[in-house]
C-alpha cells in the first residue's frame, strides 16, 4: 500500500473522482461526506475505503474525523480538502448565512483539515495537504462572489501554511480547476459561447482534474503552489 489518504467531498464530482485514483495508485482511501451517505458508500465499496461523515465547517467534526481515519487506516499521509458548494445569486441578494456558510465550508473547511491533520504529519515529517480552490479565484466572477472570495482566501492560507510547515517537511499546495463537467457546472456555463471562450474548447473531466490533483499531492519538490488547469481559461 502507498499510504492513507483522506479526502474531503469525495462523494461526487473532483473528489469522487481523486478518491478512485488515489486507490488505484494503492492507496488507503477515506472519504468524507455530509448528506451524501449512499453516494459515499458506494465510492468506498467500489474502491474498499470506508466513508465518514463529518461537516468540515466544525473543527470538532473534523478532528474526530482525522482520528477515525487514522485508527482505522492508519496515519493520513495525503489530504486533499475538496468539499464546497455554490450558489449562482447576485451580490445584492446575498444572505449574510449565505457569505457565513461559504466561509465556514470552504475556505474554513480547508483551514480545519490543515489544523487536524498538519500536527499530526508535522511530528512524523512527513505529508502533503492539497486544497482545491477555482480558477475564478484568479479571474473574480459576477453572481459567485462568496464562493469567489473563499477560494480566493484559500491561495493565501495554502501559501502561507506551506512556509511554516516546510521545515517540517510536510508540502501544502492548491489546485485551481477551471470549468470541469461535475454536477457544479450550471447551465451558465455550459454554454457554446462560453465552451468556445476556453482555449481548448471544452471542458475538463473529474478524471482530469483528479489525476492533476494526485499528483501534486505525490511530487515530493513542490510546496506553496498554486496548480490551475483550466483549458486555457487562465494563460499567464
């Protein structure tokens, strides 16, 4: 076995699709879901991981789900915080819930995998931590701007834990997809004019995105990165 891996939203979409890879590399595969427990079971029987369910807004939830994985399949040595959602509402219509819960799940999901499980990989020195942010990140987007504004935060706490954690020899990394056809792909997107915009001129697949994802999470020389494919939607 290559290790323990712990993935967040691994029940659909990027997650699902990281987790499968993850096992076929032969790893130990833990995903965590919150209301997806039939999509999470069938992923961990098809791939014989086991699924958790814990909500990444509460440090609580998350740190008995960090030491459940590692009870039950030993120490974590690849996590990658996946879990999000959004909504598609102009900024004037935004709930004041609406800017808490983005906050709290994305990038406050992000931060509570990095509080649990980066002590633990610290004092074995050893780990990697991907966060999985957006390339709207980059652009900004109208009608997204809590989602926006979390994945964007997520670049910094992702730069900055990398530096502490780095001599500690535990790499911390962000990979910002573009438009990928999982279930978050609206039909705002999914036009031609916006498919033709992409340099590339479709869309990516979670198989893609996962592969992109596995290995940074595996190269051992990379930490503080931000990884973004995305087609051609961002080119610097």
């Amino acid at each position: 076995m290559a290790g323990t891996a712990l993935v967040t939203g691994g029940a659909s979409g990027m997650g699902r699709a990281t987790a499968y890879l993850l096992a076929a590399r032969g790893y130990q595969v833990a995903i965590d879901h919150l209301d997806r427990e039939a999509d999470a079971k069938q992923v961990a029987a098809d791939i014989g991981g086991i699924a958790y369910e814990a909500d990444v807004a509460d440090i609580d939830a998350v740190e008995a789900l960090v030491a459940a994985v590692e009870s039950d399949l030993g120490p974590i040595d690849i996590a990658v915080a996946c879990a999000g959602f959004d909504v598609d509402v102009a900024l004037e219509e935004v709930t004041e819930e609406l800017w808490h819960r983005s906050l709290a799940v994305i990038l406050g999901g992000c931060a509570n995998v990095i509080a649990t499980v980066g002590p633990r990989m610290r004092a074995r020195r050893s780990g990697s931590i991907v966060g999985i942010s957006s390339e709207l990140a980059l652009l900004g987007d109208e009608h997204h701007v809590p989602y926006v504004t979390a994945k964007a935060a997520m670049i910094g706490l992702v730069r900055s834990v990398a530096r502490e954690y780095g001599p500690d020899q535990v790499r911390v990394n962000i990979v910002c997809p573009g438009p990928t056809d999982t279930d978050m792909l609206t039909e705002r997107w999914r036009g031609e004019d916006y498919r033709h915009s992409i340099a590339l001129d479709r869309f990516g697949t979670p198989d893609e995105l996962a592969r992109v994802i596995v290995d940074v999470a595996e190269w051992t020389w990379l930490t503080g990165q931000v990884i973004s494919p995305n087609g051609g939607v961002v080119i610097q």
